[in-house]
C-alpha cells in the first residue's frame, strides 16, 4: 500500500476501528497477564511499521490479530518469570482460531471480566482450568498425570466455574454493563 493521504487516513480508521477488538485478543492470550497494555502499544507500532505491506480491501482484522499473535507471543518468551499463567504455543494457535471466527461487534465486557477474574485464580486453580480447556486434554488424563480423583477434580472444576461466574457478575457490575 502506498502512503497516500487517503489510503492511510483508511488505514487509520480500519486500526483504530479494530483496536478493542486486538485488545481483546490480545488479553485472550494472555489471562491474568498486566503487560496487556504494554503488548497492544507493542503490536500497534509493528502494524503500523508494516502498514505497506497491508492491501486495501483485505482482512485487516486477520492481518492484525496474526501481528498480535506474534508480538503476544516474543513478549512472552522475554518474561518468563512472569507469575500469571502462560498459555503454551499450541493453545495460543487455538485461541487466535477462534478469534479468527468471531463476529466483530461481540460485546467485549464480560472478556475484559472474565480475563481479570481468571488472573485472580490461585495457581493450583488455574491448572485445572488449563488441563480442562486445552484441546485434546481431558480430566481424566490430568487425574492420571496429578494423581488427584477424577471426581475431585470435577468438585474442584465446578466451584472454580461458580466463583468465575460469581466474579464476572460483580465485575461486569462495577464496569457499568449487563449481566
């Protein structure tokens, strides 16, 4: 893309226009973590390093989420001692698919909620949501490997949904939005 007045006042507009939409990704892919900011700041001055290469009429939104995708990810490898939980690459793969999917007008309040209520999880509760959300994962095979009963493992899974629940309620709440 040339750098015509036009074309980028459009380019600006289609970044600005997108930019809850990669937040919200970008959170995603990082539960609990408080570099979020710091990661979008990261990713809008890449998109807009290679705003060249962006053709007009395209997915902007696929474009960008995959930039995110990848400084999320460069991010991530540098802090390691970071104490939220950090999603492996595979399952980083797999989130960004299904925000790939998602219509863009979803309503973002109860992601930015559930987002800090998962950051809130004691670590041991953080894991047994992983292992039950990570594709191809079951609790069983996590029983197996923590040597924890299935069927405590499932008492534990259910009140960590009940407090998540719970949380979202009183964040969404305080943010102003509908529950």
């Amino acid at each position: 893309m040339s750098l015509h007045t036009a074309e980028t006042q459009e380019f600006v507009g289609l970044l600005t226009g997108h930019q809850s939409a990669i937040r919200c990704f970008i959170i995603s892919l990082m539960p609990g973590s408080s570099d979020v900011q710091d990661v979008l700041q990261d990713t809008n001055l890449v998109i807009w390093e290679k705003m060249a290469s962006f053709q007009l009429g395209t997915d902007f939104r696929a474009w960008s989420f995959a930039i995110a995708k990848n400084v999320a990810m460069d991010h991530l490898r540098k802090v390691k001692r970071d104490r939220s939980p950090v999603l492996d690459k595979e399952l980083m793969g797999l989130i960004a698919d299904t925000w790939h999917g998602r219509k863009d007008d979803v309503d973002n309040t109860k992601e930015i909620a559930l987002d800090r209520c998962l950051g809130e999880l004691s670590k041991a509760e953080a894991t047994i949501v992983q292992a039950r959300y990570r594709s191809g994962s079951s609790l069983e095979s996590y029983s197996a490997d923590c040597g924890r009963p299935v069927g405590s493992l499932r008492v534990s899974l259910f009140r960590i949904r009940a407090k998540l629940r719970e949380c979202v309620r009183k964040r969404i709440g305080l943010m102003g939005g509908a529950s």
